[in-house]
C-alpha cells in the first residue's frame, strides 16, 4: 500500500510542478531580461557559422532535375500600392533600382540594364523559417559586382533591401518590408539580385521585378520587389530597429539556422 | 577529476553488519550536474521543438518538401459532417486525434494546431521565440554534453561504469537480465552497485547514438551548416529528410524517458532520486553478499 501512495504522491507532484512550471514558462518568454539572455544565443550562432563558413563557403547547387513542382509564394503575393501596380502594367520598363548610402557613386539602373550585366545562374534551395524546403533556379546579377561599381566608403557595413511591398497595414509605414544583410553576405559570389526564376521572368508572387537572393540564410532574408538599396552603417534609425520586417517582429537577424 | 570518491564503489569504510543497509557514492557531482541540466535542456528542445513543428506540421522526405509535395506524416485540422476534427495522416492512414492533435482548445475555443498549447513553449503561437528558446537551449545542451563526454573519457567514468563486459553480453547472461527485467525484478545486493547490461546499453544508446543523431539532423536543418558541410545533406538524404529524422529521433528520447522514468520509478524513487541529487545510493546486504 505505501508503495501505491507513494507512487500517486510522485505522479501528483509531478503534475502539479508541470502545470506550474508551464504557466510559469509564458511569464519566462515575457520578461525582457531573460529574453536578453536566450537572444544572446543568435550571436553565438552568428560567429560559430562565420567561423566554420569563412567568407566563400557555397550553398550546394543542384541539378535541373532536382527543381521542385511547387514553390510556395510566401509573404506578400503582390504588393497592392497604385505604383507599384503602375509599374508591373508597364512590365517594369518605368521601374529603377537605385543603389545609395555611403556609396561614392550612386546608382539607378533599369531592368535592361541589370540585364545586360555578366549574371549568375543557380539551383539552390529555399528553406522557410517554418520548415518547408522548395528548389528553384536562379539567375540574376551578382551584388558585389554592382556594390564595387557603385564604390564602398571605408564606413560601410550593411546592405538594406527596401521593398515595394507593405506586408502589414500600418499608419506609420512600418509594416513596408525591408531587409538587410552585411557586406560579408553582400560580397558572397551566390548572392545576386535574382530578374528569372525557373528561365522565365519572375512573376510578381516571387518579387517581380527584382528579388535577393542570399543563399546561406533563410528565407525571410529573401527580400522581394527590391526598389532601392541603402548602404549604411547602421540600421538603428530604421523602422524597429533590427534590421528587417520579421526582425522587428522577434525573428533573428542572422538566419543561418 | 577522479581524486574524490569515485562513483559505483562504496565509501563507507564501516562493515556491514547483516542484511542492513549501506550506502555507495553512485553518481559523481558532474554526472549529476549534466543530468538535471539535460532535464532542464531536453525539457525546452522539445517543447520548443514542437512550437517550431507547429509552424509547418508536415514532414518530407528529400531535398525538398511543402504543402502539395508528398508528406508521410501531417497533423492537421478538417471538417467533417459540419463539424471540425483533428488528425494524424501517416502514409493513407489517417487516425482523429479531436481535442490533442490537430485540432484543440485555445481557452475554450477549437483552434486548428498540432500540437497542443499544453505541449509547446511558448504555449501561444509564436514560431521567433520557440526558436530563440530552442537554439538558446541546444547551446547548453551540446556544451554541456562536450563536458560531460571529456569528463567521461578522462575520469575514467565511461570505461568503469558504461563499457560492456564480455560475459554480459554472452546469450545466457543477456537473455536472463530480459527476463528479469520483464518480471521487474531488479537487481539487488552487490549486484545493484553496477549497472546491468540492458541498462547500459540503453545510455550508451541515448549518448552515443540519438543524442548526436539528434544534433546532427538538428544541423543539417541550417541553410549555413549545410554549406559549411554539405557531407550532411548527403548522409541524411536531404534537408526535409533531416527534419524528418530530427522529428523521429525526438520521438524516439520520448520514449526512452518515458521507459526511464518508469524504471526509476518502479526499482526504488526515492533511492533513485536521492543518489542522482547527492550521489548516495542505498544498497541492501543480503545475508550471502557478508
């Protein structure tokens, strides 16, 4: 009998802690500071990954055949602003990637232009920060190239994407998604502003007319209706803060896992 | 590490009188520090791990998977006759799960998720802070297995009290412990200071084979880790098959906690807890052992 007892005394208990604790974890999540704890995490796996990358390291490319059926349009499907509906209707002959910031030479440049530019092409894997994986090729201008055309200033560190699409409705604008990656990202041969998914031109679902690629992060960095890139040396001026839409909104900034 | 009393051999130095009880030193402070930690660890991976499964509760095999791709494992929500279920499709099988998986109540409400509030960290839907926890967590989990690994290696601790002897795996031995182990009957007396061979068998399993496997998927899971070590891609079989493999060998330690703590339970709690909280086991002398 007290074998029993004590067997329902333990199951108990360890019950009641288990509810406790789980409507104590909501609170832990909540508190700023041990958030600021669980968050210094990223900057581990930030230099960790840096470290065993180095600056070179490449995304796998896959075969034609390897290509998946179905690709998922994620985020916005077509960003509903009057301009930018102007300009898909002229099928982007108006639009102009401006290149800007701590630049020595400013760029804009047409969809032509970027066309008539050396490209890359490549069958690299997508990864969502939800889990699903879809491969798709790619074809586009390499970002350092246009980075180096358009020269650095010595206090350059970061590439913001600024996107035609607002993917939250706000009064302030904040919901406009941006994104941002650093000039090691930048400079890596696979990342290209992508013009062609697939050998055909890329449809307004995946980011008409221009879309990043960055190969060794997740999806979300994927920035798409890319309309002009800041170079800067500092995103704490913009929006949150942190450097993109989904990292205003919790996600890390580094998405290398 | 070894110069205090070394775990699983008998430290007070008195003679047993007859059939009483003595106590070994069982389980050294960094066998049981790393134990509760890994409590601690594998408690918010998991929990965490299932928030981040809520986010797309579908698994593939391959390099890639989603939505229409084949899934060999969905959780998800439908509605039949007007009224919402939950279910678990496995292959063509599908089994309703109503009010655990798939479908459940969010403070009253059905709401449409794999996984229950209940089971996740945090219990809301929020995929940025499942995985800050979740990744905060395998640090600790990985730097404190490195630790636990050297200190097993060095002290002497993995080749003592792990390794498997010889005779304990010959047939008759192996088939008498199933058998024993079947009726519940454990181990007593001077026999009760070692591990017997199911029960290392089972830790050398959980450390040298899930528990790695499980980090190894875990990585594979990186778009950087992959192109660091695309060797990974091909020994899983791609990124959606890790998945797969992290979610089945999640499952997997599930189980063997789960056998674990019944055992700890049903071989003596309080003895059990006591010497993985101070490292004192108590052992019965029968009368032949004196």
């Amino acid at each position: 009998m007290t074998g029993l007892t004590r067997r329902r005394f333990l199951i108990g208990s360890t019950l009641g802690v288990s509810a406790l604790a789980l409507s104590g974890c909501d609170r832990l999540e909540q508190n700023p500071e041990v958030g600021g704890v669980i968050r210094s995490a990223e900057k581990l796996t930030m230099r960790a990954q840096r470290l065993l990358l180095g600056r070179d390291a490449l995304a796998r490319e896959f075969a034609e055949t390897d290509i998946s059926p179905a690709f998922r349009v994620n985020g916005t499907s077509a960003p509903d602003s009057e301009a930018y509906a102007q300009l898909a209707e002229g099928n982007f002959a108006h639009w102009r990637l401006k290149i800007d910031g701590l630049v020595d030479r400013p760029l804009e440049l047409s969809l032509a232009d970027l066309k008539k530019l050396p490209a890359r092409t490549q069958i690299t894997r997508h990864d969502c920060v939800e889990g699903w994986s879809a491969i798709a090729k790619w074809t586009g201008v390499p970002l350092g190239s246009l980075l180096a055309a358009s020269g650095l200033k010595p206090t350059a560190r970061f590439a913001v994407f600024h996107c035609a699409d607002e993917l939250e409705k706000t009064l302030d604008g904040s919901g406009q998604y941006y994104e941002s990656i650093d000039l090691i990202d930048a400079f890596h041969p696979q990342t290209i502003l992508a013009y062609r998914m697939n050998d055909q031109d890329l449809s307004v679902g995946h980011g008409a007319p221009l879309r990043l690629r960055v190969e060794r992060q997740l999806g979300y960095k994927q920035a798409k209706y890319i309309m002009r890139i800041a170079i800067v040396d500092s995103f704490a001026a913009l929006w949150g803060g942190n450097g993109g839409f989904w990292e205003d909104r919790g996600y890390e900034w580094y998405a290398g896992i | 590490m070894n110069q205090e009393t070394p775990p699983l051999r008998s430290t007070p130095p008195q003679s047993a009188p007859r059939g009483t009880t003595v106590f070994i030193r069982r389980h050294s402070v960094v066998t049981r520090l790393s134990h509760w930690l890994n409590v601690l660890c594998l408690s918010f991976l998991l929990m965490s791990g299932l928030q981040i499964f809520n986010a797309y509760p579908q698994l593939h095999w391959g390099q890639y998977g989603m939505d229409s791709d084949p899934a060999f494992l969905t959780v998800g929500a439908g509605e039949s006759h007007g009224a919402p279920h939950g279910f678990v499709r496995i292959g063509s099988v599908s089994v309703p799960t109503t009010g655990v998986l798939g479908l459940s109540k969010v403070e009253g409400e059905w709401a449409p998720q794999a996984f229950p509030t209940w089971l996740t960290f945090p219990s809301y839907q929020d995929l940025a802070a499942g995985r800050n926890w979740h990744f905060f967590f395998a640090w600790v989990f990985v730097i404190n297995g490195l630790i636990y690994l050297g200190y097993g290696v060095l002290s002497g601790h993995f080749h003592r009290d792990l390794a498997v002897k010889r005779h304990e795996i010959a047939p008759r031995h192996f088939w008498r412990e199933i058998v024993d182990h079947a009726r519940l009957r454990f181990p007593a007396g001077e026999d009760a200071r070692h591990y017997n061979v199911l029960q290392k068998l089972a830790y050398i399993g959980v450390f040298a084979g899930l528990l790695p496997l499980m980090i190894l998927t875990g990585l594979t899971l990186s778009p950087g880790i992959d192109a660091a070590f695309p060797v990974l891609l091909d020994l899983f079989g791609g990124r959606q098959s890790a998945r797969s493999l992290h979610f089945i060998t999640a499952s997997l330690l599930v189980v063997f906690v789960i056998v674990h703590v019944a055992m700890v339970i049903l071989s003596g709690p309080w003895n059990n807890l006591r010497s993985m909280v101070t490292g004192r086991y108590a052992i019965r002398k029968k009368e032949s052992d004196a």
